[in-house]
C-alpha cells in the first residue's frame, strides 16, 4: 500500500514537469470500422491529460506525448523506450479504445468527427478539455478540472478535487446532464431558451443561477450546511441535476 501511494506521489510530480519533455510521437490516423454510423471514443489513464476536438474528417486522428514512467521524486519522468503510441490503440466496430497501463503517464490530444460518443477517464491526475462534440459523454477525473465547451447530448461528469466548467448548445429532450464534484466549483452554460427540470444542491456553498426558476409550492429550505434548488427553467424539459461538496454552483445563461 505504502509502495502503490509513493508511485502515486512521483506519479503526480512527473506530470508537473512532463511540459519540459518533448513528444517524440507523430499523429496516428484510426480508421472506422464504418464511417457511415456513430463511434465511440473510450480512454482510460492513470496519469495524463486528454484534450478532445471536434473536425470535419471520418477518422479518429490521435497525438500523444509519452509514454513515460515516473522519475525519481523532483526529477523529469523517463520515457519508456519499449513502448509507442500505438500499443495502446484499438478500434473495433467503430469503437476505438486507448487504455494505458498504470503508472505510466501519458498526454493526450484527439481529433474526433463532429458527431462522436466519449467515456473518458483518468485514475489519478489529470484535465480533460472537450470541444465542439456532439454525442453523449461519460467523463470521470479524481483530481484534476474537467472543461466542456459547446457540446451536446447527455452528459455525466463526476471529479474528486477539481472544478467542472460545461458550456452546452441546444440540449434535446431525450438528454440528461448529471455533474458532481468534491471541493470543486461546478458551471454550468446553457443557452437562454432551454427547456429544463433543474436540480442543484451544494454542500458547505452556495448556489448561483441566471436563470428565474420556477420552484413550485416545494418546501426546500435549505438548512445550515445544504442548500438545494429544485425546479423548472422555461417550463421544464431536460433533467439536470448538479451536486457540489464544498464549492459553489453556478447556472448561467450562454451569451
């Protein structure tokens, strides 16, 4: 146990100073099983950092800095020779998975067509930024901040320290956003006319809306630690529900 959290620890270091070592790998070109019919994205890290775009292609075009193994503590992570990129790749009936082995740390940025579902997941540290993709999106980080910008389709966001910034375009009826952090700040844009039943609830915060929030004859005084919003914006629609520990929510309308 004391062995697997001093890893963690050098892990974490190395990640920090993983900017000052240059990527060796070229971009990697991951062609569909059928380009016609939806895909599905699905990475799973131990340390590193995603980045996601949308763009007009067919394929899943992938760049990576490492895969590295930690260094000793305060030092640069070591690049593991006996492993590329690729290794880590699969793609099966339009599904395509990168999953990296634990402890060694790797940066990742991706190229997805604009229409394209992800999971995507860190064990330890890391951020993830997602932007301009339409598709549902299941996206779990344990410390590190979770950044969504114009996106769409059912969303669910769960980080342990870190905040959570979402920015969605129109949201269908059929869709559901759930986020949840500890410690962290969640925020949440959508656009002015959206259609929603809200509920939000932050412990040891507070709770920020633009929005004006019918909440019915409910009693939902909140007590001295929790407070909780439940209602409908613009009629109701969408389920949202947003639940914070420790940080404050914001609900703000895009601009």
């Amino acid at each position: 146990m004391k062995r697997n959290v001093s890893l963690l620890i050098i892990a974490i270091v190395a990640l920090l100073n993983i900017q000052t070592v240059k990527s060796q790998n070229k971009e990697l070109s991951v062609k569909l099983t059928d380009p016609a019919k939806a895909g599905k994205l699905s990475i799973e890290l131990f340390v590193g950092s995603i980045k996601i775009v949308a763009y007009a292609g067919k394929d899943v075009i992938v760049s990576g800095d490492g895969p590295y193994l930690p260094g000793k503590a305060g030092q640069n992570p070591v690049r593991d020779s006996t492993k590329k990129l690729s290794d880590f790749i699969s793609q099966d009936n339009n599904l395509v998975r990168i999953k990296v082995e634990k402890f060694d740390i790797m940066n990742l940025v991706i190229k997805v067509p604009r229409n394209f579902s992800l999971v995507l997941k860190t064990q330890a540290q890391g951020n993830i930024d997602v932007e301009n993709v339409n598709g549902d999106q299941e996206i779990s980080v344990v410390s590190g901040n979770i950044t969504l910008f114009n996106i769409g389709g059912s969303v669910s966001v769960n980080n342990t320290t870190g905040t959570i910034k979402v920015d969605m375009n129109a949201v269908n009826m059929n869709a559901h956003l759930v986020l949840s952090s500890v410690m962290g700040t969640i925020t949440l844009k959508l656009p002015s006319d959206q259609k929603a039943n809200v509920k939000l609830q932050s412990d040891f915060a507070a709770i920020h809306s633009d929005f004006d929030i019918d909440e019915g004859s409910a009693d939902q005084k909140p007590k001295s630690i929790i407070h909780r919003t439940i209602g409908k914006i613009n009629g109701g629609g969408t389920e949202i529900y947003v639940k914070s520990v420790g940080g404050d929510i914001y609900l703000k309308k895009k601009k």
